[in-house]
C-alpha cells in the first residue's frame, strides 16, 4: 500500500483526482491539500457527490509527512517553485501544469512568456502518456501530465505520423473542448450566457500545447513537425472531440488505415479504435479514462482523417495522472480506472 498526497485539490482536475484516489485499491492514505483552506474542510464541501462516501478532509498546508507521491494540481509557475522540495524528500512527482512537459528551456520561454525557475526539471522529467513512454514512467522521479488537448492530438495522430501514413508537415487539428477545461479561473467567455448556446475559436495560432504536442510528433517522427492547431468552446460541461486532417503520402484503404491503429493499440488498456464505419462521441467517453478514435481516408481528397475523444478531466488529466501513478509505484496500470463512463 502507498501514500499520496494532492496539492491543489480545488480545481477541477484535482477534485476529480481526489475523486479517483478515495477509491483506489492501492493507497492506505491521501493528502488533500487547498492551499486557501483556513481550517479543515471537508472534501465534499469540495465536490457535493462526495458526501456520505468519505471522511476525508481538505487542509490547508502541507504537514511534512512521508509519502510515496505528490501530485501537483496546480496552475502554471507553481510545481517548479515545489516539486524540488518533495523530490529531495524522495517523494516522486506528477505535475498537471505545463512546468514540466516541455524538454528545452528555450521553447518554454517563448510559449509560456517566462524564464523557468527550476530548468533542471525540464532535462528530467518525463512526458506521462503511457503510450508512448511506459517503461520511461515507471522508473521516473518526476512525470509532466500531458496537458488535454495534447492527449487528445497526439495519441489521435501518433500511428499516422510513426508510420508514415501522411506528409508530417500537413497536419491540422480541430478541436473541441467542453468548458471544465478553462478551469475554475473567471473569464467573459466563461460566464453561462456567453458560453450558452455557443460555439467560438480561441487562440488559434498560441495555445501553449502546441509546442509539447510538436515535441512528441516530432520524436516519432525523427524530424521536426510542425501543426496547425486550432481550440473550440463547446457548450457542455467535459469532453473534447478532435478531428485532424494530414495529406497521404500514399494510395492507400481506409482498412489499410484502420490495420495500423488497431495494430498500434491493440494492448492499450484505454485507447479504443472503432470499427471501419463507426465515428466518435462524447458521450461514450464522458466520465471515462477511455480515449476513442475513428479512422477515415478521403481518397478524393487524399486525406487521412483521424477523430479522437476524450474526457478532458479524466484521460486529459486526473485520470491519466492516476495511470501514470499505477506505472511509477508499481501498481497494475488500470488500478481504479476501468469504470465505464456515463451514457446520460
């Protein structure tokens, strides 16, 4: 049995985390940590389903204790202030922020507009997409948690750029994104009557997991790739459906296609390549670590055409958090994941 502990607990992705980890066959103990919590509190103030499941409470620091792995929740700027302190400790870290997913110092500057504090954590820290990088998660001290749309891209276009199926630098991706993947800041755009009803682009040319996304195309690919991304606002609570075009670099059947997903994910616990014909939705994933896609050729076109789906709050974060945690402390990979989502 294993300890944890959860900085950041506030947030949409770290009380879905805690959700996950109160249930998790292999944990004696949890730390669930708010750091705006004057007093005590309990996690169901937090998250109202949890009430009657759990004693747990919310503190609002940090007691010193031992623990097998802290999970940062947090925004931006925060794990390369502390991730150093639990590390030295010999607590292992998973990082939710984009402090650790980007390899060089360099393209973190640029896309994150701020010199990084702790550079050292970039060099050792692992890309957490079991899929790509299992036995590099299992024997790491610190994994970045792929940001959600990076998940939803990567792992959609991944068989096609590792074999070659398309002309690298043709790739786009559309996506869509319910707003629980804003999390919990206030904004405009996220207030009910203008997201209602609604559906709207934003940052189309800046999203900051353009780069992580180009990074990990690229390794597959031995050379540089750059995409064109571009998010949508959805009105709905979670979820993110992804579409993404790449110009052939063959004549090739979309059974042909379809034989190189399945043959790639054929032993991945939660990656499901439908069959020929069948095409993604939200809800069959919604409340799920599952992560869908549907395989398409436009011969017409001489396009490959990829849909992929995820829970943005589960394979795009808290659950894919958890499967890295599996990996690292040894535990079977689908430990306290392999619920089925909700149809309604």
């Amino acid at each position: 049995m294993a300890t944890a502990k959860v900085i950041g607990v506030a947030g949409y992705s770290g009380s879905e985390l805690a959700r996950l980890l109160l249930s998790h066959p292999g944990l004696e103990s949890i730390t669930l940590i708010d750091r705006r919590a004057e007093e005590p509190t309990p996690i169901w103030k937090y998250r109202p389903n949890l009430r009657g499941t759990t004693r747990q409470m919310v503190v609002g620091k940090d007691d010193g204790s031992k623990a097998d792995i802290v999970f940062f929740a947090t925004p931006d700027g925060v794990a390369m202030e502390m991730a150093r302190g639990y590390l030295d400790r010999g607590i292992r870290v998973i990082d939710f922020s984009g402090d650790t997913r980007l390899r060089k110092e360099e393209i973190y500057k640029k896309w994150y507009g701020i010199d990084h504090k702790d550079p050292a954590l970039l060099q050792e820290a692992v890309y957490g997409m079991p899929e790509l990088h299992r036995e590099e998660i299992r024997n790491a001290r610190v994994v970045a948690n792929p940001g959600c749309y990076a998940t939803c891209v990567t792992l959609g276009i991944a068989p096609a750029i590792r074999n070659r199926l398309i002309t690298p630098g043709s790739v786009i991706a559309d996506c869509k994104s319910g707003v629980s993947g804003a999390g919990k800041h206030l904004s405009q755009r996220m207030h009910f009557a203008e997201c209602d009803a609604n559906f709207s682009a934003y940052k189309v040319t800046g999203h900051k997991h353009i780069p992580e996304i180009e990074q990990e195309l690229s390794l597959l690919s031995g050379s540089e790739i750059r995409l064109s991304f571009v998010p949508h606002l959805l009105p709905v609570t979670r979820g993110i459906l992804t579409t993404i075009y790449g110009e052939l670099a063959s004549d090739i059947s979309v059974e042909e296609a379809q034989e190189v997903y399945e043959q790639a994910y054929s032993e991945e616990p939660f990656v499901r390549v439908l069959p020929v014909g069948e095409e993604c939705s939200l809800k069959a994933i919604q409340g799920s670590n599952f992560l869908d896609i549907s395989v398409h050729v436009d011969r017409r076109t001489r396009r490959l055409i990829v849909a992929s789906v995820e829970d943005n709050l589960l394979k795009g974060a808290a659950g894919q958090a958890v499967q890295n945690m599996n990996l690292m402390l040894g535990f079977e990979e689908t430990a306290g994941l392999l619920q089925p989502g909700i149809w309604l």
